[in-house]
C-alpha cells in the first residue's frame, strides 16, 4: 500500500520517526491508505523550510503579485483537471456522499480563482496628513504577515484545506500546513498539485500527524508567526494558548451550535427542506449547521410530522452510490454522537425519529447514524447545549418573537444561526438580534467564497472567505515620507 508522506522544502519524505497510521474508509471500515505518522520534530523541519523561504529566499514573498496570481490560476485548473479525482478521495475518507464532494472541489477551485483574483486589485491607502513635522505623504500596504501554521479539521477535508491556503499563498506567506490526521487523502492530492506547480521549494509544506504532537508545535512554535485553525472549540482554546509564547496572530474558526427559528407563516415545504439540509448536509458534520430547530408553538406538530416524515425517507449508503447521506467519520465519532443520543434520551427528550446506528444492507460494517429528531427539548439539556457534530437535531418551541430571539441566543456559541418567516420585517429584526457571525434568512447554509465566514462568541474569531479572509494573512505597513527632505528647523540650536 502506497504510503502517504509530508512535503517539506519541496520534497516528499515519511516522518522521522518512521511511525505510520492506517486511513480508513468509514462505509466500510477498510484500510484504504498508509500515512506517516510525524511528530514535532518533522513539524519542526517543515517550520525551517516555511522560514528559509519566507526570511531567507523570500521568492514567494518578493514575487509581484500578477506573477503569484498566474501561479494560483494554474493551481485552481490543475484541481479542475483532477475534479472528479480528487472528489472521490473525500468520499471513500471522509464518507460524504459523491455529489456534496463534487460541490466541495468545484468551490475549491473557485476560492483559488477568487483569490488569484483578488490580490491583483489594487489594495491600501494614502492619507492627506498633516504638516507638523513638514510636508508628507502617507500610505500604506499590505504585507504577508510570514510563516503561517495552518490546521484543519475532517469535515470538509479538501474544502477547508483550500479555504486557509488559498488566500495565505494569494498573500505572500510560507506555510506549514496540517490536516486532520484520519482524513489526508485529498490534502496529498492538492500537495501533489503543488508540487507539479513554480510554487517556490518551502513556501508550502505538509505535515501528516496528529493535533497533540503537530499541531500543538505549530500552535507554540516561536518561528511561526500565524496559527489559523478550523476544529474545536476546546483545541481552539488550547492553541491560543500555546500562540501566547511569541504573541502570534491567530485565527479560530471552531465549533457552533446554531438556530433555526421557524415562524408560523413560513413557507412550509421550503422550510422543511432547508431545515433538513440544514441538519442532515454532510451527515450534520458541519460547524454550521442548524442543530436546534425552535418552532413557533402553533407549526410545531404540523411541521415535526412533515419533518420526521422527510428524515425516514432519506437514503443512507455508501457516498460513492450518492445516497442523501454517509456515514459519520470514524468509529470513535459515531459511538460519541450515539452516546449524545442515549444522553438525550436519559435526559428526558422524546425520540421521535432515528437515533440508531444504521446497518442495513452494504451498511453494516460501516458508521452510519439514523437521521435523528428529538422534540420536547429544554434549554439545560446537553444534547441542546453541546455540539453533536451529526444528524441530530433538537426542537424547542416558543410563543413570541422575543421568545425565539432568546432560545437562539442561549448558547455559548455564535456561528451561525437563520429565520424562516414571510414577514419581511420580522426576518431582518430577527436576524439582527442573533449574536451570530453567519445569519440566513429564509434558506440555510449556502455559504460563498465573496462573502466572509467566521463566528461571534465561542465559535472563535477571524475571518475565512472574502476580502477579510485575505486580510488575515496579511498585515499593514505605514510608510511616511517627507517632502522636503531638508531639515525642519525643530531643534532652537
Ligand atoms: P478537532 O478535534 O478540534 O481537530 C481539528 C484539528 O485540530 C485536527 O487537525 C486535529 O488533529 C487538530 N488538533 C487536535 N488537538 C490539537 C492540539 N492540541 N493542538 C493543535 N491541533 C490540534 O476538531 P474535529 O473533530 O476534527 O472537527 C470538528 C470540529 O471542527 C467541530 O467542533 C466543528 O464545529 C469544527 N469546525 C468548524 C468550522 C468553522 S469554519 N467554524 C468548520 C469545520 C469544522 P487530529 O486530526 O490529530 O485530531
């Protein structure tokens, strides 16, 4: 079996230790890869690379930036010539099925057109100041900010890869990147990409391994001048932490535990097909999706029999056959979100659809979970409270506008949150009150490479996508320059 490596100052090489990990493909429970298994001391290695490039060679960083554009157009057609490749490899590793992988590769190609794009505008300023240390000219630009480290999680495996390196490259900087270490299969395969590229030897670099030996030098490394993360809430914490050591910047995307509040006079089928894509998109392992459903009294039996309904009937199989849903990622994460379950149930909520590991058919070796409705559900609750990160979805009710607005806001979170109602007005004071980075109005989750994503709260800072995206890899300079460059006459004698 063909054994997965890092990619370090330009060259593919396992990790010191020699240590492996076998990669499974989570519908059937197979091996489907070998990958190096590499510690601090690779992560360390691949840091000096980002350095040497970034400090020393500064090729990347000096390049102009029409020629580092030319450069990402080339990446994003290369995936486009590899698209159905690489969408297959999230599939058979992270159990998505075929046609949201597809979705996510062909977004991937735009974020890097967008930001090949984007940094060839003219970007900066220039400000009339005043003359008290003698006529001057002010400006600004925008530099990248150094060697980024870069971490993601397995959700969204090639997605959430080009999210952060797309826009870091766009900038200038070097960057050791990371991936999660169960899902590196599509990571390796746009690594591949690079390597076939001009990109500069060390301005990108892999490293395969896991958060607590990798990712944690990444996060206290003093030669690293950027940690941005996509994960956890928990890790997320335990990264600024580490960042403290040479006060890098850092972003954290993390995690979130969204509301989706129906009005009685939304449009009925609309809002339960967007709740379930809300709940149900990539088996519910998606940072933002609507796993609290809070439904204005008088909908609620209408909409939970028309909801349970749609969740029986969804397909559940291998990604591959393209069924409306696959299996969660691992063992490890199926046998969480089914003590979530269990959980819920102790806790007094009522069942009223899934909340099984699904084994039918080709299924039974796999990690499936039933599309999963609780309802009579409270506040205090963990299964309301926690993030499940899969197809669980919790319903409260209220009476009022300010009602909702309140259950929404009841969360540590603040990622993302939507409104369904046919009130115009009511939609946008809603939504106005939702302390939430992403808000939707009448649909739930599209998300664009033009528009920035991040969260309020505990569901991190920063910003991935858009303009602001770009400006996390970089930073600005002043540069004053005085007119007259005689003296001034500031000194008496
Ligand atoms: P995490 O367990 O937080 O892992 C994310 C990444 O961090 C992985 O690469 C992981 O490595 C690494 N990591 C683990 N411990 C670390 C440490 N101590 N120091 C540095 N890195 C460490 O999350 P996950 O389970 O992969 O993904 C699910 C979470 O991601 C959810 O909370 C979800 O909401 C969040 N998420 C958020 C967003 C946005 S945009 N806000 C998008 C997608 C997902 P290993 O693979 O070795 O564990």
């Amino acid at each position: 079996m063909k054994l997965l490596k890092n990619y370090i100052n330009g060259a593919w090489v396992p990790a010191l230790s020699g240590k492996t990990r076998n990669i499974i493909n989570p519908a059937t429970g197979e091996i489907i890869a070998l990958a190096t298994d590499s510690d601090q001391k690779d992560a360390q290695a691949a840091i000096a690379a980002a350095k040497e490039s970034f400090y020393g060679q500064g090729e990347w960083r000096r390049m102009n930036a029409q020629a580092r554009a030319d450069i990402l157009f080339g990446i994003a057609d290369a995936i486009a010539a590899k698209r159905d490749e690489i969408a297959q490899l999230d599939t058979i590793n992270n159990g998505k099925p075929l046609r949201e992988a597809e979705g996510d590769i062909d977004d991937a190609i735009h974020c890097f057109r967008y930001y090949a794009g984007l940094i060839t505008k003219p970007y900066g300023g220039v400000y009339d100041v005043n003359d008290g240390f003698g006529p001057m000219h002010s400006y600004t630009v925008q530099e990248p900010v150094g060697v980024c480290g870069q971490i993601t999680p397995w959700n969204y495996p090639f997605l959430m890869a080009v999210w952060k390196l797309a826009p870091a490259l766009a900038a200038g900087n070097s960057i050791v990147f990371k991936p999660a270490s169960i899902t590196p299969l599509s990571t390796v395969a746009l690594f591949e990409i690079f390597a076939d590229s001009p990109l500069p030897r060390g301005c990108v670099n892999l490293v395969l391994g896991s958060g607590a030996t990798v990712g944690q030098e990444l996060a206290q490394n003093k030669d690293v001048d950027i940690i941005t993360f996509t994960g956890s809430t928990e890790v997320g914490q335990s990264i600024a932490h580490a960042a403290v050591g040479n006060l890098k910047k850092v972003g954290l995307e993390l995690g979130g535990k969204s509301p989706n509040i129906i009005f009685a006079d939304a449009d009925f089928e609309g809002a339960i097909e967007w709740a379930m894509i809300g709940i149900f998109l990539n088996q519910g392992e998606v940072c933002a999706a609507g796993s609290r459903i809070i439904i204005e009294e008088s909908l609620k039996d209408k909409f939970i029999k028309r909801l349970v309904e749609r969740a029986q009937a969804i397909t559940i199989g291998n990604g591959l056959q393209n069924p409306d849903m696959g299996p969660l990622v691992s063992k490890e994460h199926m046998e969480k979100v089914l003590q979530y379950i269990a959980t819920g149930q102790e806790e007094g909520a009522t069942l009223v659809c899934g909340g099984n590991r699904y084994t039918k058919g080709n299924c039974a070796k796999g990690y499936f979970v039933e599309p999963t409705i609780f309802t009579d559900c409270t506040s205090q609750m963990t299964i309301v409270k926690e993030e499940i990160f899969g197809p669980v979805v919790t319903v409260q009710t209220f009476q009022t506008e300010e009602e909702a607005i309140a259950l929404a806001n009841d969360t540590i979170y603040g990622l993302a949150g939507a409104v369904f109602t046919t009130d115009g007005a009511r939609a946008l004071r809603v939504v106005k009150e939702i302390r939430a980075g992403i808000t939707w109005i009448n649909c739930y989750n599209p998300t664009f490479n033009e528009a920035p994503w991040g969260g309020y709260k505990m569901s991190g800072y920063g910003r991935d996508l858009g303009v602001q995206g770009l400006e996390e890899y970089q930073q600005t300079k002043q540069i004053n320059i005085a007119l007259n460059p005689g003296p001034i006459g500031w000194y008496q004698n």
